[in-house]
C-alpha cells in the first residue's frame, strides 16, 4: 500500500482537502501502477516549517512503497504532487521536496 504523507505550513482550516486527497490518491495510483483503494493519503496543516530562510508556503512529502518505485516515477510523483499542491494550495513548486521510500529496495530508501 503507497502512503502519502504531506506536511504544509499553509492553514488548512478552510480549504477543501477532498480534492487534495482525490487528485493525490490518483496520481500516486496511477503513478506507482497501484489501485486506488491501496493508496493512503494523510495532510497535515500549520506545520512549522522554513524554506531558503522564510515561513512562505512550503509543503513536505515523504511516500511509501512496496515497490514500484523508479527513477522515472520519482520524476513524476515529484512534477504531480507538486502541480496539485501548487493549484491547491498556492504552495509553489519550487517550495515542495519529496522524500521516496521504496521498502523493497536495498538500504530501505530511495532519493530522486
């Protein structure tokens, strides 16, 4: 099962995340080469977070799985989840790093 764990410095308090999970879920599935109903999304708001020395919207992800990971797909996560976040979040992409976990890989983590 991928799992998808955002972090945002950006109030989420009123946004609607149900397109956030959405259009993750279904990247990360589609992506990866998984089912939707196997992919987990979690996205936490208000994280204290500095990027390049200022508080402006940032987000950090780290994703999980068994598998399916390449250099090519770690491209793509990283281009996608970027795009969603920039669109819904105002979070620019330049301000967005993902971690890639490949648990069947040898050393347990994979770095783009």
């Amino acid at each position: 099962m991928p799992c998808l764990y955002i972090s945002t410095n950006v109030n989420l308090d009123d946004v609607d995340k149900d397109p956030i999970f959405s259009e993750a879920t279904k990247a990360v599935a589609t992506i990866i080469g998984r089912p939707e109903h196997l992919v987990m999304v979690i996205l936490k708001g208000l994280v204290a977070i500095s990027f390049n020395g200022n508080k402006e919207p940032a987000a950090y992800a780290e994703i999980v799985s068994m598998g399916g990971i390449t250099k090519q797909v770690k491209r793509n996560l990283i281009a996608t989840l970027g795009t969603i976040l920039e669109a819904k979040l105002s979070i620019p992409r330049a301000r967005f790093f993902l971690k890639v976990y490949d648990t069947t890989a040898a050393g347990n983590s994979s770095k783009l």
